[in-house]
C-alpha cells in the first residue's frame, strides 16, 4: 500500500475509531434530537455539494423506498439508540457492543436466504464472537442497565442489515450520493424535535466541539476520506480498518474521559473482533488466489485483464458510519 493509502487508512481508524468518544461528551448537555440532527445536517450541508455536482443525485428518486428504508436502519434508529445508550454506559462498552455487528452481518444473511457455505472456521468465528458478548453484555443484563445494552445490540442488528438491504436493492447507486441522501432525510426527520428540545443556554465549549467533530469529522470528512482510501487501495482492503476502531475507541475512553477497562471488557473484545474476522472470511476458490474482506467480499490479487475496479463501491461495501 502506498504511504497515500497508509496515511488515509489511518485517519479512518481514528475517524470513526472517536465517534463515541464524541458522543459520551454531547448527551452530556444536549438531547439526543438536537445531537443527530446538528450531525446529520452538517453532514449534509457538506456531502450534497459534492453530490450534485456531475448530476449524481439524478435517477435516486426511483429507488426512494429503498433509499428511506436503508436511511432509517443505518441512521435515523441506530444514531437514536446508540445516543441514548451512551447517556447510561461507557463509551467504550458502546464501541465494543457494536463491534459485533459483523457477526450479526453473517447470522442475518443466513436467515435471508445467504448461500455462502458456513466453513468450520466461519462457524468458530460466531461462537467466538457470541461469547465475547455475552462476555461483555452479561453484568449489565444482570445488574446494571439491560435497556441500554438492548439499545446497543439493535443498534448493532440495524448496522448489520442495512448494508444487506443496501446490496439487494441499491447495488446500483452511488455511495455518495446516497449517503448525502440518507444524511438529508435523517435532519429533515429530527429537525421538528430538535427545535422542540433545543438547549435554553449555551452549551459548555467540550459539548459544542464533540458536536463540531461528529458533524464535520465523523460524518462529513469521514465519507470524504474514506471514498479517496477506496480509491487509492480498492474496495477490498479500504474497509479493513473496521476491525481496528474497537481499540481506537476504548483507548480513547481511558485516555479522555478516564473510564474504567475491565478484565471482562479486554476478553470481550478479543473475543468480538477476532470473531468477527474469522465469521466474516470466504472459502477460498482453488483456482485463482483471492484475499478475504471485512464485508465479506473478495477480489483476484491479479484480476483479468480488463476487469476494473470501480472507485466508487456499490452501496453495500461501505461500513457503518458510528
């Protein structure tokens, strides 16, 4: 990989390795409408430019159902509940619950009809997963507060669906401007209870900045950065770093907010994300070498000639944004 491409996946570890970092600190001063909807309408403001020009947003009105349902199970519910979970838990418990959305990726597109055959290795990876979370999840069900890790698994479920929902039924539409899209009709949701549940006094500068850097960082530069890595690496390796913001997420809750990193959460995680590599993997075709990704997809190391590799990856390639 060329130091461009190291350097763009980096920030991408960071990026959305923060976002509940960022999270923790606004829910502090500010409700959960007003939060989604300074995210997703700043995020809007600077992806639909990006999108209209060269006319990329023409042509989506046709796919307008698929494109409201994708909208509300990648963004308007899941940003919901993992705002309001992290007004009660850790943003560091928040960041692993969620890794284990590649897991539930697998058991869902099984029970939707999914034919990729489920290896041995494949089906060590869910057990491993599945017990990294109920590793994790166990103490809060017993005593702690069982509606927010509830909130954070179907949170998990919407981030692990949407992108199935999204290679069935717009595989033909670009990621940008369908992000731009979903970013639109998600401030247009939230907009009316934001206005009713709008701060009286101005929030404290941590909470202004947190809400400056999920909109412009985590939502808008995020997407921006993220389509130049498909570009500079392809669409296989640019999602690898999914893998990698777990960590980036609960050293930035020790390190920021100072909160606590259990026996039970290191195990858990190990468990999560090693399971979610090994579920996630594909049997290997023996007649032409290929190299595994995250989203479950594969490509030739050395493609036939004339095979290219689009810079923009269908809808379903792209990760969840946290």
């Amino acid at each position: 990989m060329s130091r461009r491409g190291w350097l763009l996946f980096v920030m991408m570890c960071f990026i959305w390795g923060v976002p509940y970092l960022m999270i923790k600190v606004a829910v502090e001063s500010v409700s959960v409408p007003v939060l989604i909807f300074a995210r997703t309408a700043v995020g809007a403001a600077v992806l639909l430019p990006l999108a209209l020009r060269g006319g990329q947003l023409a042509g989506l009105a046709r796919h307008w159902r698929p494109l409201a349902a994708f909208a509300a199970i990648e963004i308007i519910l899941p940003w919901w509940l993992l705002s309001d979970a992290e007004r009660r838990v850790s943003s560091s418990m928040a960041a692993l619950v969620i890794a284990a959305a590649p897991i539930l990726a697998v058991v869902i597109a099984r029970i939707i009809g999914d034919s990729d055959r489920l290896t041995p290795a494949r089906l060590a990876g869910l057990a491993l997963g599945f017990a990294g979370v109920a590793v994790l999840v166990g103490p809060d069900l017993r005593g702690g507060d069982p509606w927010a890790i509830v909130e954070l698994l179907l949170t998990a479920c919407g981030y692990a669906t949407a992108p199935l929902l999204a290679a069935r039924k717009l595989k033909d539409v670009p990621s940008l401007p369908m992000t731009a899209v979903c970013l639109t009709l998600a401030a247009l949701v939230y907009a009316p209870a934001a206005a009713l549940t709008w701060p009286q006094t101005m929030p404290p500068g941590r909470v202004l900045a947190a809400l400056a850097g999920l909109a412009l960082i985590c939502t808008a530069l995020a997407f921006i950065v993220f389509f130049a890595l498909i570009r500079e690496v392809g669409p296989t390796r640019s999602v690898v770093f999914t893998y990698i913001n777990p960590v980036v997420a609960v050293l930035a809750g020790v390190v920021v907010l100072s909160e606590p990193v259990t026996l039970n959460m290191l195990v858990a995680s190990v468990l999560i994300v090693g399971g979610s590599v090994m579920a996630a993997g594909r049997e290997r075709p023996a007649e032409v070498e290929t190299v595994a990704d995250p989203a479950g997809l594969e490509i030739a190391d050395d493609p036939p000639a004339g095979l290219e590799i689009a810079d923009d990856p269908p809808a379903g390639v792209v990760p969840e944004p946290h």
